[in-house]
C-alpha cells in the first residue's frame, strides 16, 4: 500500500481527462472536478470549468472512469479462529441453526476471540481492511459482537478505532448485541448489556451506533427494545439485524424508533419495506449471506415499489459471508437478485453512507470528502460488471493516494 497527496501538499488539484464519472446519482462524461483539501470543490463537465480553477496544478486519468468511494456499511471485521468446516458441513447440507445448536458458529468465534490479543486482533483486521481497499471501500463500518462480555466487546471497539487511526480507511464503529451469552442467564444478560455495556461503550467513545440481531436464536423482539431505548439513551444512533432467519417484527420496530438501517431482511415483507421507507431507515440487504445461506431476499421490485432507500453491503463475517471485499455483494445483488448496476452503486456509495449517518461520504459532489476511485478503464462501471479483478488503478481517501495497483 501507498500513501501520498495526489495534488500539491495539503493543496487544491485540478482532476483532469476523466471519461465519465458517477456521482453516483448522476453521470458525467468528459469529467473533471476540484479537490482542495480533504474535500471536492467543484464537479462537472471538464469543458466549463470554472475559470478561477482552470489554473490549478492539474491531475491527468489519460480517459480514465471516476467512482465515489465503495462505502460498506455492514462488516464484522475483527474476529479470530476459523469457520473452514462449517463452511464444508454447510454445503454437505446441514443448516446454520444445526450447525448454531452443535456449539459452532458465532459460539466458536466468540471463543476464539475472547482468548485473543488485541494485538493479535489488529493485525488481522489490518489484513482483512487492506483486502478492501484493494476492492475500492474508503470507509468501512466494523462491529463488535464477538466478546459477549464488556470487556470482550470495548475490547474488539479498540481494535476498530485502531485500525482507523492508521489512516488507510475511514472506520466507524458499532457495537452489536449479537446473541446472549449462554453461560449466564438470559433476562439477567440483557439487563446487563443495556445498563453496563452499552452506557461504557457510548461514554469510552469507542462506539459510534448500536446494533442489535433480533432472530430466532438472538435477541427476541421486546429485548431488542429494552437494548435499543438503552443505546438511544446513551446517544448511540441505533440499527438492527431483522427478518433474516425469521420474520420477527424488527424491521417495524427500527422504523418506529427512527434507526440508521435495518439490515438483512431476507424475511421482510413489502409492508416491512414501506415502513422503513415512511421512517427514512435505509433498507441494507447483504447478498453474501442471503446466498451462502440460500436464503433469497424480497424482489427488486418490491424494494423499488416501497421506496425505501436500498444500500448493499458485505456483511464480512466469518460464517454466514465470507467476502474480503465489497464488489462480489454487488454483483450477486445483480446477477441473483435481479437490482440494476446502477441501484447497487447508489447503495454501495451514498445510500450506504447515508446507513451510517454520513452523508458527507459516498458521493463525488461539492462539500463532499474527497474519496474517489480511478477505474483502470474508460468504462467507469467496469469494477461492478467484472468478477474477479477489481479494475482499479487508484484509491483516494480525503484527497490522498492510500492504494495504487503497482504497474
């Protein structure tokens, strides 16, 4: 990896012979825009720039494509041990809640995390993080999730923070109630999350939201409650795992309280979907998940017909979606669940960034940061239509360099 300043050092740059940029809403051919600072300052064709900008040290893509930087709003980055043969039993046929009941799954990362170092626990977030931006995402989100304890969870919030510090990717954090921890008595966990865990991850700074999966197996419906008051208590903006394994009422009740997102929802009906829309909580569906666990999500269609606003996501995860990058969601977004290219750039830019409450990200537009993509092509689409090689030659974050494909 690199890092450099693309233009003069901590100065504004013109960004000159870009064959078409997407904004992502918007496509611009023969593009160009301004950079100063960490920020754009101005976007638009390269034939009417204007004049107090014409005179700028210059940035020359040779016809090159423009993409806002890949958001991904949905990761569980930090975790240790491995889910090798779940993934073999699961295509010999047995079920995740076979394989959950049996002691693995999410119980077998929990024990492989909570034994170890936060140290270790960087190293290997780092790792997985630069998987990414190799894939184009400029910010990523990281849960906790795997500690079950406070300790375990602030534990696994430090590494995120860390990681974010390094200054590679912009990191957001959140803290997950994954599922209640066995060994201690259910009604007595929740109380504990939402009266200890929560208020010390909110008051430490280590956590930017909260996050709770409500699902047979995790949290029930009137917990999730009880944890998602706690966290709005707490200032913490809040979202939620709903209507993945069953159809529980999540997604209705993170309307009700205004959430970020709710996410998943290969269970959520359409009237699910327009209640999220009415609420402005963005609708994050996971592919990766929604394939590996055959599990389907509602149509294309009926997303579009709600008007909920769509992000796409990763969900990086040991188990259920293990993808070290962001661009296979999108082509199984479109290839298998039938969203258009353009609706999975708009969801794995801006509406994604909007899911995690930044809507100064995910977007090549003036005011915005300065996180952009240079494609290795003219054709500014080719990342989402090619599988395999992500065709970047360049990643920008706030106006520098912090990825370039070695020639």
């Amino acid at each position: 990896m690199v890092c450099r300043q693309v233009g003069s050092s901590g100065g504004a740059y013109l960004v000159r012979g870009v064959s078409e940029l997407y904004t992502p809403f918007e496509r611009i051919r023969g593009a160009a825009f301004v950079v100063d600072g960490d920020r754009f300052a101005w976007v638009g064709r390269e034939d009417d720039v204007p004049p107090e900008y014409a005179d700028l040290p210059p940035v020359q893509l040779g016809g090159r494509g423009v993409l806002p930087g890949l958001v991904d709003c949905h990761t569980h980055l930090v975790w240790d041990g491995s889910r090798v043969d779940e993934y073999v039993a699961r295509s010999r046929g047995a079920d995740y809640e076979e394989v959950l009941a049996a002691g693995g799954g999410i119980h077998a990362t929990v024990a492989a995390t909570r034994q170890a170092s936060e140290e270790r626990l960087l190293h290997q977030a780092r790792s997985r993080a630069r998987s990414f931006v190799r894939g184009g995402v400029t910010t990523l989100e990281v849960k906790s999730g795997y500690g079950l304890t406070t300790e375990d969870e602030l534990k696994q919030l430090k590494v995120a923070r860390r990681l974010g510090e390094e200054g590679f990717q912009r990191i957001t954090t959140t803290l997950l109630a994954h599922v209640p921890d066995p060994r201690v008595d259910r009604s007595a966990y929740v109380e504990r999350f939402a009266s200890e865990t929560i208020p010390e991850a909110a008051a430490s700074g280590l956590a930017d939201a909260f996050d709770v999966f409500v699902d047979r197996g995790a949290f029930e419906l009137d917990e999730a409650r009880r944890l998602l008051e706690a966290a709005a208590a707490a200032s913490l903006p809040v979202k939620g795992h709903v209507e993945q394994l069953t159809r529980t009422g999540g997604a209705r009740l993170l309307a009700e309280l205004g959430a970020l997102s709710a996410d998943h929802l290969e269970r959520a009906t359409e009237s699910d979907l327009v209640a999220l829309a009415e609420a402005g909580v963005v609708a994050t569906v996971l592919p990766g998940a929604a394939a590996l666990l055959g599990a389907g999500l509602p149509s294309a269609r009926t997303f579009r017909t709600s008007g909920v606003k769509l992000a796409v996501a990763s969900d990086h995860n040991p188990g259920s979606s293990p993808l070290y990058s962001l661009l296979p969601a999108l082509h199984l977004a479109t290839a298998v669940y039938g969203f258009t290219v353009e609706e999975t750039l708009v969801g794995a830019t801006a509406h994604a960034a909007d899911a995690l409450g930044r809507p100064d990200l995910g977007r090549v537009t003036a005011g915005a940061k300065a996180d952009y993509l240079v494609v290795s092509g003219s054709e500014a689409l080719l990342p989402l239509y090619a599988w395999g090689d992500p065709h970047l030659s360049e990643a920008v974050l706030g106006g520098t360099t912090v990825w370039r494909r070695e020639a």
